[in-house]
C-alpha cells in the first residue's frame, strides 16, 4: 500500500519531540567525542616550543592540525551521530514497514561521510591568526614554551573566542602580570571556552544526526514503494521563547521528500509570546544555505515531519 500526500500539515508518525529526545539522549555521547576531538588538536607541547623558537609557523600549523585526530577519536565521533540517527527512525519503522537492517546501511555511509566532513572542518587551523599569536607573545617577552603552551589551548577554539583569549592575555601582562601567571589565567579561560565550544558542537551534530534518521527512513520507505515519491516534508520549528528569526521563517516551508529546503531568509519584523510567533517582514541571510534536514544554524532545535499522509 503506497501512501499519498494531502495538503494538511500533521505530525503523522510521531511528534517533533521524539526526535529532540533521540538528540538528547545521544548529546552527552557526542559532547565527549567532540572534547576528545578538541583536545586532540593541541598538539605535543615538546615539539610546538622547538618550532615556535625556531619560527617555523607552517611547521606549527601543521603539527597542531595533524597530530591528534587519531582514527579512534574520528571514530567515536562518527558512532556517537549513528546512534541519534538510528534512535530517531525506530519509531517509525514499523509505521512504513521499513527493516531497520535497510535503514542502518544508509545511516552508517552518512555517518562516515559526515564525520570526515566535521573534522577537517574542526581541525582547520588559521595560520596567519597562529603566526600573529606567536609574533606578539614573543614580543611582549614570552618564553617559546611559554607561547607553545598559550598557542596549544588557542587551535581548538574558533576564531572569536581565540580572539577573546588573546586579549585577555594581553590586558594580564599589560596590567603587570608576571608572563608565567598570565598564560595560567590564559589557559582557565581556554578550557572553559573548549568546553563551550564542544557543547555546541554535541547540541548541534545530535539534531542534525536525529533528523537524519528521519530522512533516511523516509529515503528507504520511498525507494521500497511505501511512500510515494511525491510525498512532501516540512521543516517544523520548536515554538518556544528561544525559537529564532532565522527558524521562525523556516516554520512550516515544504519541500518534495528528496529536496533540500533553502535557508536564506530571516525575520525583521518578528513578534514572540511563549510557544507562539509571528513573522511580518523578512531580510535575505548574508550566508545562505541549502540542506536537507535542520539544523539552520548553531544549536538549532528544528525538526521535519512529513505532511499528512492518506491511504
């Protein structure tokens, strides 16, 4: 029995919760695979001072980008996204009368695909933000291993917070802190930033795995003839006082089953009360993108379900 499409929008096989909670019970998995990944850019502290006193920039840059992402961690990365993928089709299995054996096999390609794709983006290390971290704490009378150590907890945090921790690094001397005080003032602020960063990380892959099980048990109920292909899904966003202007216009837009949805507006004129928003005037997104499951952004809490189904 092939199931057709209607226009009316309803959750037919489950709420959007059932997919947050597939998220929620795989972020904690995910948040120490993603602080494993963090804490294995560092690098050996050894090696960053020889080259650091040496000035060899290209050879830190390398060294820090190359050294800790060991198979095993990438591994773990990828097994902690197939289990929020493979928790969030179950439920709907049966529904479509889909061998989750099927399902599995499409989970674990996108798995792999996917965590290859996060970690060269995570391991990506600017060499000219290293080479002028290094020009100025050399400068202000750093040691090398004084500046290996400070250079080692920079590389896994993103560019603004690598920003955030060299000022603070700067205001400390500048206010007459001895060097050695200050990298450990630096170091506090690092750790507690990598900890932050490996939380978005965990909060955003675990939405994004969870609505891919969705999607990959749809592509199989599809491809096995228990979905028409003309079925239409639609992006759902979780109604509350932290839904955003980018989700608020993204709510309720419809794309054919085995289409990206494209993310490139949001709200300018954009009113919120508790679960309830409404949306009066949009603006184009600097940085447009096309996807075919949320999230849209940094710790996204959107969800796709598909619209209502008739037999």
């Amino acid at each position: 029995m092939v199931l057709s499409t209607a226009t009316t929008r309803h959750h037919v096989t489950k709420s959007e919760d059932s997919i947050l909670a597939a998220a929620d019970r795989a972020e904690p998995k995910l948040r120490r695979a993603a602080t494993d990944m963090l804490e294995g850019l560092k690098g050996s502290i050894d090696g960053l001072t020889d080259l650091i006193a040496a000035g060899d920039v290209a050879a830190v840059t390398e060294l820090l980008t190359t050294q800790g992402l060991t198979p095993q961690i990438v591994s773990a990365f990828q097994d902690a996204t197939l289990t929020a993928a493979v928790a969030s089709a179950i439920p709907d299995a049966t529904v479509f009368n889909v061998a989750m054996n099927d399902v599995n096999i499409r989970a674990v390609r996108w798995a792999q695909q996917n965590a290859a794709s996060e970690v060269t983006g995570i391991g990506q290390v600017s060499r000219a933000a290293v080479q002028d971290a290094i020009e100025d704490m050399l400068i202000r009378g750093l040691s090398p291993s004084q500046t290996a150590r400070v250079i080692r907890d920079l590389v896994p945090l993103t560019t603004p917070h690598q920003q955030a921790v060299q000022r603070l690094l700067t205001s400390s001397l500048d206010a007459g802190v001895t060097a050695e005080h200050a990298t450990k003032i630096a170091a506090r602020k690092s750790a507690k930033l990598l900890r932050y960063r490996a939380t978005m990380i965990a909060r955003t892959e675990a939405v994004k795995a969870a609505n891919m099980g969705q999607q990959l048990l749809w592509d199989t109920a599809v491809d096995q003839g228990y979905i028409a292909a003309g079925t239409r899904k639609v992006w759902l966003a979780t109604g509350d006082d932290r839904t955003c202007k980018i989700c608020a216009v993204m709510d309720g837009q419809t794309v054919a089953i085995d289409t990206s949805f494209n993310v490139n507006r949001q709200a300018t004129g954009f009113i919120r009360s508790g679960a309830d928003f409404q949306v009066a005037d949009t603006k184009p997104l600097k940085n447009p993108t096309s996807t075919k499951v949320p999230p849209a952004h940094i710790q996204c809490r959107c969800t796709i379900v598909l619209e209502r189904l008739q037999t």
